[in-house]
C-alpha cells in the first residue's frame, strides 16, 4: 500500500473543507484534501441562497451567481404574508464549489478526486481511489468536512443525531422573482417548503421531519406543494431535476479531540431553523484551517481547542438559540399560527428572549 505524508488531510471538497484547505496552504502547510466525488460540487444539494454579508468571506465571481435576491416573503398558514430584507443571491452551486476548490489548489493544497476515506488505522488514514487502489496517509491533523454523515465525526464520536431530509426540484418560473419565498404548513412538520428563484428557474423543495401518523412520502408532499404553486401561477408544472439531502439541526457540541476538527456540516454547523450552512462552513473552515496551522507551528495539539471557542463566539449563541426555537416549534406545532411569531427568523419575536 502507498503512503504519503503531509501536514493536514482534509476530508471533504465542499466549501468548508476548500476553505480550510485555502487558509492552510496559504500559510505554507502541505494539505492533501479527499473527496469521495468524480467532480466537485456535483450533484447538487442545494436551495442556493447566499446571504450579500458573505461576501466579507469571499470574493463575488460573477460565473457563480445566477441573480440578486432582495429579501424573503414568509407565507403562514392563514394565506397571508410577511417581507423580510435579505439581500443576497442565488448562485450555481456546482460552480460556486468548484471556485472554492480551485482557490484551494492555488493557495498549494492537492485535491485528490474519486478519493474515499474509508477508516483510520493508528494515525493513519486510508482511502480508496476510484482504481480501488488503497492508500494510507499520515496527515499530523485531520479536518473533517466530510458533510452531514461524516466519517471522521465518528471517529472522534460528534455526529450528526438530527438530521432533517429534504427534497427538491428545479423548475421553470412564470414571472422572475426578486424574493425567496417560504412556505409554513401544518402537513411540513418541523419545516417547510421553499421557492427560490434561479433566473427563468426556481429550486422548490421541502425539509419535514418523521411524525407518528405522518404517512405521505417526502416526494408526495413535495408534488402536492408543486401543485399548489403551479395553481398560485408562480411556476410552470414540468419538472427539470429532482435532488435530495440531509440537513443538520443540531445542538452546540464538541468538534475538537486530538488531532481532528469538523468543520460545516460534519459539525453541524447549519442552522437548526433555516437550514442554511454555506457561511458558517465557508467560516468555520477558515478558522479550522488556521488553527491547525497555528497548532502545527507552535508543536501543541491543545492550541486546536482554541478553535471550538473561536467557532462558538463567532455563530454558536444563533445555532444555540435555533435549535431551542426549533424543539418550541415542534413541541407546538398544532398551533403553528401563532407559535411561529417565536420560531421563524423573519419575526422579531423569534430574537428576544432567553431559550429555555
Ligand atoms: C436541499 C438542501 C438545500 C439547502 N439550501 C441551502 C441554501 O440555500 N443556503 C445555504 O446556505 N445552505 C443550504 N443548505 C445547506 C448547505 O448545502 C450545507 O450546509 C453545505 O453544503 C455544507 O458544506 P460542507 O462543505 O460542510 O459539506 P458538503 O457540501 O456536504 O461537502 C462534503 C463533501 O465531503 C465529501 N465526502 C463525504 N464523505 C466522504 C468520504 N468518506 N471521503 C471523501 N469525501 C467525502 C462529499 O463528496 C462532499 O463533497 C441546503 C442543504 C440541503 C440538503
């Protein structure tokens, strides 16, 4: 079997592992990055809304986005509506990924593609390629940014326990919209359905948990909203594509133990309530990587734990607050009308106040 050797293995090219890999190598690190996929970015699970404040994070790349949002329209169960200010954009998230990554290997990182990380054997880490090929890898740190299921979360035993599936589809709009919209609904448990503009296109999809008495397949659920837009004269009834994916909502909890960080969703680092996750792996992944730098420099492992403080004070008290918004949600869900003034983050309502 092969082995290499490096300064940081990162498992996972989505935008929190690029972004780790980005700070790393830029300090000089050699960093080895694995996915598991033929091409990055690829298949796409993804609404693709990005908030404009991201843009402090990286740079705007006019290949990637698609259009301007100007805020967010909240549709309630009664029929009405509420406008929220949320400039940001809608982008192709396949080249938006792919951007990252090459940043990545500019900086000096190698992205090995079609690579899976399958276990760890003492300090090392073995992968198979697409040949089937196995290789081993000592890496001094490891950063997980292997997405919701992670593998290396498991290794250090901080997983994903709430994981919400969702489903989506790309269709054609009537009109272009300027806003995302998104829709509650007592049949959405513990979610709810989306539109967001792309163009001429749209991502429409839906996020719900599993309910006792809750028989209606996801995709059911997901024709039958379809249905609902198409009837509103929003959309067209031609589905383009489906997809699928796995959202996080979970607790603040510890994603540091020796020598391995989770970054993005390997951490959990969505939001419990929206389910957006780009920012916080673009962010937490910068700050991995340049803890794991700083821990290689001075020779001290412990200085990595100074990342779980880093990551908390920068958007730990949102994901804390989110998910005791979301249990309140949940546990009263058969009054969603009026307990979501306190549970949805376009209400000022869902900001003031202590959780418990
Ligand atoms: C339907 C849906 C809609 C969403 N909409 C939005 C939105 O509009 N805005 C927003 O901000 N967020 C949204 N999110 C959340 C967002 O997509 C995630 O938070 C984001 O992708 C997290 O990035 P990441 O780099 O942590 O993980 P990922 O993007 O999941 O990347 C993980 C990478 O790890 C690789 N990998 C996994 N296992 C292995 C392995 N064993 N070996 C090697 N490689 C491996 C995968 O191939 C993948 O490339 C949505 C999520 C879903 C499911």
């Amino acid at each position: 079997m092969k082995r290499f050797h490096c300064d940081i293995l990162v498992v996972g090219a989505g935008p929190a592992g690029s972004s780790a890999a980005t700070a790393a190598a830029k300090k000089g690190m050699s960093v080895l990055v694995a996915d598991r996929s033929a091409r990055i970015g690829i298949p796409v699970r993804c609404a693709e809304y990005i908030p404009a404040q991201l843009l402090g994070e990286v740079n705007l790349g006019s290949e990637y986005v698609a259009q301007r949002i100007r805020g967010m329209r909240t549709w309630l169960p009664d029929g009405s509506h509420v406008e929220t200010v949320a400039p940001g954009f809608t982008i192709h998230r396949d080249l938006f990924d792919q951007t990252l990554a090459r940043e990545a290997e500019r900086a000096g990182a190698e992205i090995l593609l079609s690579t899976t990380v399958l276990y760890r054997d003492n300090q090392e880490v073995v992968v198979r390629k697409k040949d089937r090929e196995l290789l081993k890898i000592s890496p001094r740190i490891i950063i997980g940014a292997d997405g919701p299921h992670s593998k290396v979360g498991k290794w250090i035993s901080s997983v994903n326990r709430h994981l919400i599936p969702s489903v989506q589809a790309r269709v054609l709009l009537k009109n272009p919209l300027e806003f995302t919209h998104v829709y509650f609904h007592k049949d959405i448990y513990g979610g709810y359905g989306w539109l967001f503009p792309k163009g001429n296109e749209a991502n429409v999809g839906l996020g719900r948990k599993k309910k006792n008495g809750n028989n209606v397949s996801l995709k059911k659920l997901l024709e039958q909203f379809i249905g609902r837009l198409v009837e509103e004269g929003k959309i067209f009834p031609k589905i383009l594509k489906w997809f699928g994916g796995w959202i996080p909502a979970e607790p603040v909890r510890r994603v540091v133990k020796g020598n391995i960080l989770l970054v993005g969703d390997a951490a959990g680092h969505t939001h419990p309530i929206t389910g957006a996750g780009i920012a916080a792996a673009l962010i937490s992944g910068r700050k991995a990587g340049e803890w794991a730098v700083k821990a290689i420099e001075a020779k001290d492992l412990a200085l990595l734990s100074k990342y779980e403080k880093d990551w908390r004070d920068s958007y730990g008290e949102a994901i804390d607050r989110a998910y005791h918004r979301r249990n309140l949600l949940e546990q009263h869900w058969c009054q969603l009308d009026t307990i979501i003034k306190t549970c949805w983050v376009a209400f000022r309502e869902y900001y003031v106040g202590t959780e418990e």
